[in-house]
C-alpha cells in the first residue's frame, strides 16, 4: 500500500490530486517543478506527487525553482520506486517504459480506491511504454485493462473550452470508413457529452464531423454521412443525447471556436487534432474520456530534444492539471 511522506494540511473543499512526473528522461519532471512553484497551484488542490527524488529534484533544477518536496501542501507518495536513478535524458526503453507504467498504475489505483479524487500526469512516450510491457494500443486502453473496465471510452482533446472526442483513434487512415458505425458515432457522442457535464458544463452543445470531402456532397463524395454518421447522430439523440451534424469537417472548427459549439465529435484522430493543435499546441490537453476514474494530461509529447534545457512550456500542464482538479470536484461532490 502507498503512503505518503511529509505533511501537508488541506481544506476540505480541495480535491486530492495523483500527479505523476510522467517520462522521467522527458521534460515531465521540469513540467511538475515549474506547475508546482506557481502560486495559482497551492489553493487548487491536495498534490499527491509520485515519481522519484532524481527526477523531481533535477526537474526543479532545469526549472531553475526550488524543492517541489519542500512545498508544505505536496505529498511524495512512499512507494517502492521513490528512490529509483539512472534515467537518462532523451532515451526511450524499457527502463523509462516500465517505471512510467508503475507510477501510472499507482495513481489509478489510489483514485479508483479513494485515496485521490482526480489523476494527473506530465507526458509519456510511447515507445518507451511499449518496451517496458504494455501491449496495449495506447494507455487509454491499458488503464481500461487495468481497472476492469468494459464500457465505451476514447481519448479527449480539449483546448480551452472547446473538446473534442473520436470515433475511431489509433488506427491506420486506410481503415476509418470501415470501423464506422452509427453505434459508435452515438458511443463518441453520449462519452463527449458526459465528460464535458462531468467538468462542469450544463447541457453542452455538441457538433458531429462528417468524414469526406465537403460532408460527402449529398453522397458524389461517399455515402458514410447519409448512411452512418446521421443515423448515428440520431440514435444517440433518442438515447437522450442531442447534437448536431454532420457538418463538413473544414468549416466547424470555426463555428466552434467562435463559440458555437462546446465540443466536436470526429471520425477519426487527425481530422480533431491538426485543427485543435494549430488553435493552441502549447495549451492542449488529453482526457482519458469515458473511464470509472478522472485522468487529464498534456495533449504534447516528451519533448526529447529539449529535455533538461529549461525550455519547458508549462501552460498545458496548468491546464491539465486545472481540469483535473475540476472533475475531482466534481467527483467529490458525487
């Protein structure tokens, strides 16, 4: 069982926050030091950090703040690879990978038992996950096989107050118009519109992509919109979920961000993220949608090739953590 090392006094109204220092020979450890030294952090939540001394202490170097174990209101998690070296910078294996996937472990268990009302976690590399065990399309999946977890769930791009949720994800573009179906454009719908109620936000408004060109062109340019995602849409609509759509994947992006839509349904990973990331790739950020627990990362990546410079965006990290600190309070309150 994980405890907790040091003291840390906390108002009932804060949530409990498993943040994780993610790829130790990433910019993770940098990402949590500079999070942690901002004083907009210490009122938002209990921090229950988990990753090893070497890696948070060189992280506060990089940063060029002080001692993250020093901050009254962050607990180290005493667990078995707290004192854990030797990762060095911008390397992906099986050493990274493993250790990545204990913290990631950890953390789930200690939301999914109580101990923590929300997850956060600096970014991962895949790769690195991969030689170090997990077998698993991506960790989205691998925290389903861990928690037991057999309902619909998919990754979340969110970008300010825009979201957005996926139909298919990881799969080559080749096979995306035939892992369509309308039970799954209504799945993508119902999980998008429950993530963003879980946030915080009443009845949202949810627009649905088509997937060719010009939304199909009444079916000149292919016939998944008439015969696919429009059922679809209505299905979800009579299972008591209302959107909007299909509409023509060019052009929504731009109601959107002007503030038509609170979130966009897409049919596949690129056609919601080469949109999202242009708006704001330093602010971005990732919800494992539609799991028994809250998890939110950063939407980038380990950044390899700046790792230990100092160079760190931290604003999708503070967005990260924000909206997990959210839905901890939400969760709390149910």
């Amino acid at each position: 069982m994980a405890g907790v090392a040091g003291s840390g006094s906390v108002g009932e109204a804060r949530p409990r926050i498993a943040l994780i220092i993610g790829d130790p020979a990433g910019i993770g450890p940098e990402l949590i030091a500079r999070l942690l030294a901002d004083p907009a952090t210490r009122p938002a939540a209990q921090v229950l950090l988990i990753g090893n001394r070497e890696a948070i202490a060189d992280g506060a170097a990089c940063a060029g703040v002080g001692d993250p174990l020093a901050i009254e209101w962050v607990e180290l998690v005493d667990w078995p690879g707290v004192d854990r070296k030797g990762f060095a910078r911008g390397v992906a294996n099986a050493s990274n990978g493993e250790f990545m996937l204990q913290m990631l472990g950890l953390g789930a268990k200690m939301v999914h038992s109580g101990q923590a009302d929300a997850m956060c976690f600096a970014p991962l590399n895949k790769s690195a996950l991969r030689a170090g065990g997990m077998q698993t399309e991506d960790e989205l999946r691998w925290f389903a096989d861990l928690l037991g977890w057999n309902g619909t769930c998919g990754e979340l791009n969110v970008l300010d107050t825009l979201w957005t949720s996926r139909v298919t994800s990881h799969i080559a573009l080749k096979d995306v118009a035939s892992h369509l179906s309308s039970e799954g454009v209504a799945k993508a719908i119902q999980m998008i519109t429950e993530a963003l109620c879980a946030a915080g936000k009443e009845n949202p408004r949810i627009a649905v992509c088509g997937l060719n060109p010009h939304n199909g062109d009444n079916g000149n340019f292919g016939r998944e919109e008439i015969d696919i995602i429009a059922p679809g849409v209505a299905l979800a609509a009579a299972r008591g979920f209302s959107a909007d759509g299909p509409f023509p994947a060019d052009t929504i992006f731009v109601r959107a961000r002007g503030g038509a839509f609170d979130g966009i349904v897409t049919m596949y990973h690129d056609q919601g993220q080469i949109a999202m990331k242009l708006m704001g790739f330093e602010r971005g950020v990732t919800v494992q949608g539609g799991l028994p627990i809250p998890i939110a990362t950063p939407a980038h990546g380990t950044a390899y090739d700046i790792a230990g410079q100092g160079k760190a965006n931290p604003g999708a990290m503070r967005n990260a953590f924000a909206l997990a600190c959210a839905m901890g309070v939400r969760r709390m309150a149910r």
